[in-house]
C-alpha cells in the first residue's frame, strides 16, 4: 500500500508540472503575439521617427497626391465662384462701351476661360502636390504635429493627421495655402479670395480604426514588458515539461504557425479594405487605401515573418539535433533570412 502511494504521488506530480508546463507555453504563445502588436505600436506610432519613417513616403505615392490633389482643388473651388469672377471681368469690359460685335465674342470667350481657369487651378494643384515642397511641407507637418497625432489618438481634435470617427484623417488646409501662393506667384490675382480652409479628408475611410485609438494607451503600456513576460513564461514552460527537447519542438512549430496566421490575417485585411474601398466609391480610391495600409502594416508584416524565421531556425534545431540533415536545414534557413535581409535593403 505505501509502494503504491509513494509511486502514485511522483506520477500525479509530473502530471501537475507538465500541465503546468502546457499552460506557460500557451501564455507564452498568446502573449508573445500580442506583443508584435504592441512592439509596432510602439516603434511606429510612439516614437516620432518611426511615425515619420512610416507616413513620409505617403506624400510621394501617386494614388495618394492623386487623392490630395483631388480634394484641395474642389476645396479651392468651392471657396472661388470661379465662373462668377470670370463673369464679372467680361461684364466690366462690355461696360466700356464696346460694340455688339465684341460684346458677342466676349460671350463666346467666356465658357473657355472659364475652363482654362479650372485647368490652370488644377494643374497648378498637381504640380504642388507632386513637388519635393510639398513633401517637405508633409514631413514637416508629421514630425511637428507628432506629438499632437499622439493626443489625436487620445481624443484631441488638432492633429494634422488623425484617426477620426470614418478613418485616417488628413487636414488639408495647410495644402490649400501652398496653392494659394503658388496661384499669387503665377499672377492669378482671384486666388486672393481663397479663404483658409479648415477640413479634413479620409485618407482611409474605416471606422474600425478608431478601435485603435481606443486601445492605444493599454498597448503603449504593454509594449515594454510584454515580450519579456512571453519569453519568461515560455522558458518557464519548456524547463519544466518533462520532455524539454519536444516542448521546445512543439513550442517553436507554433509560434511559426501563429505568425504565419498573423501574416494572413494582414493580407486578409488588405483585401477586405480594398473591397470596401470599391464598394463605396468614395475619393479614396482603393489603390491608395492599398497604399496606405502597406505602409501601416509593413512593419508588423516584416516583424512576424522575422519571428517565424527563428521559430523554424529553432524547431528545426530541436527536431534533429546534431547531424547532416539537421545542419543543411538550418544552413537553407540562414540563407534564406540573408536573402531576406539583403532583398530589404
């Protein structure tokens, strides 16, 4: 009797530490994670060069200067009654006194200046959207307004580029005044009567996205400790299982799955976007809500398939141990994560 329970008492010990060794490993899993989540957030949001490093190429993308370039001339328009003006310049010259003759041909100039005058508006837009001023205009305005699209995320309502309540949100007035310059240095003398122009326009129109903003806080806070508490937790449950070598096998496979998954549900999540893009037909056009979330996403991306790297680096390493097999696996596993980092760069 005492044989038995003195056999029994070692085995349901064991039996404790192994699913105590499972629980760690699954922790550790779940929150190693979540910890990609929040290193990004981190780095990209957080730190006011990872802000700009990530948003700056936005300003010389085509579909997004397209989109700019788009809003700022209706804006300017609906600010200038350009046909009004145009017609108020013709009406003086036929004040003069002019014959019936002229006053006829005045008529007949007046629809094509008009439309010369749109164009003019238009291309002169274009070529501030896409000139190097205009992308050190938005770099400047990225880097100084930081600290303000951090308290945007927070609630503030200053910020010159936001998460709002429909999406990313990018106020243009700032636009609106390089173009007003730049019409008064061509010698456009109505761009005078463009007013300052406070509005915003929806880079990406997603309402979800204010679901970010809302976790910003809890993430920041995470960020620092959570890998830390991950790899403790999952050294923890490794040491303790009672086959350590097949606990480090199991634990490296699934970690390579769940960033695997990770980069999936990325790339899932540019489809669905895109495809509401599409289906709303709004001035956003889906290759530049593309564009948009590659550059959000990208580091993320690139941070999950450098994890599933290690992970196959190190499940392999568990799986065979020593050996030719073993040695030519993760051989093709560094190369690869060399083409990888050369292909970056």
């Amino acid at each position: 009797m005492g044989t038995t329970e003195g056999a029994t008492a070692p085995h349901l010990g064991r039996r404790w530490l192994s699913a105590l060794s499972a629980v760690l490993i699954v922790l550790g899993l779940v929150l190693g994670t979540a910890s990609v989540l929040t290193g990004y957030v981190r780095s990209t949001l957080a730190d006011t060069d990872g802000f700009v490093a990530t948003f700056a190429p936005l300003a010389a993308d085509p579909e997004v200067q397209a989109v700019v370039s788009d809003a700022v001339t209706q804006a300017v328009e609906e600010a200038v009654d350009i046909p009004l003006l145009t017609s108020q310049v013709f009406d003086g010259i036929r004040s003069l006194g002019i014959s019936d003759e002229a006053s006829s041909a005045l008529s007949l100039l007046e629809g094509p200046t008009v439309q010369g005058l749109r164009s003019l508006l238009a291309g002169i837009v274009r070529d501030v959207v896409a000139s190097d001023a205009f992308a050190e205009v938005w770099t400047q305005a990225l880097r100084v307004s930081h600290a303000q699209v951090i308290s945007t995320l927070e609630g503030d309502s200053d910020a010159a580029l936001r998460i709002g309540d429909s999406g990313l949100e990018l106020q243009i007035g700032p636009i609106v005044d390089a173009v007003r310059e730049r019409l008064l240095a061509d010698g456009v003398s109505f761009a005078n009567a463009i007013p300052a122009v406070d509005r915003r326009i929806v880079l990406v129109e997603d309402a979800s996205l204010g679901q970010i903003a809302t976790a910003y806080g809890l993430l920041i806070g995470l960020a620092t400790w959570l890998p830390l508490i991950s790899l403790a937790l999952l050294a923890g449950g490794v040491l303790l299982a009672r086959g350590r070598r097949r606990a480090l096998l199991v634990t490296a496979v699934a970690a390579a799955s769940l960033m695997a998954v990770l980069g999936i549900a990325l790339a899932v999540g540019r489809t669905v976007l895109v495809g509401q893009l599409v289906g709303l037909g709004g001035a956003v056009t889906p290759k530049a809500g593309g564009v948009v979330y590659d550059l959000v996403t990208g580091a993320m991306a690139v941070t999950a398939l450098w994890i599933a790297i290690v992970a196959v680096a190190v499940a392999l390493g568990s799986w065979a141990g020593p050996g030719a097999v073993p040695r030519r696996l993760r051989s093709g596993v560094v190369t690869a994560a060399n083409g990888i980092r050369s292909h970056q760069r």
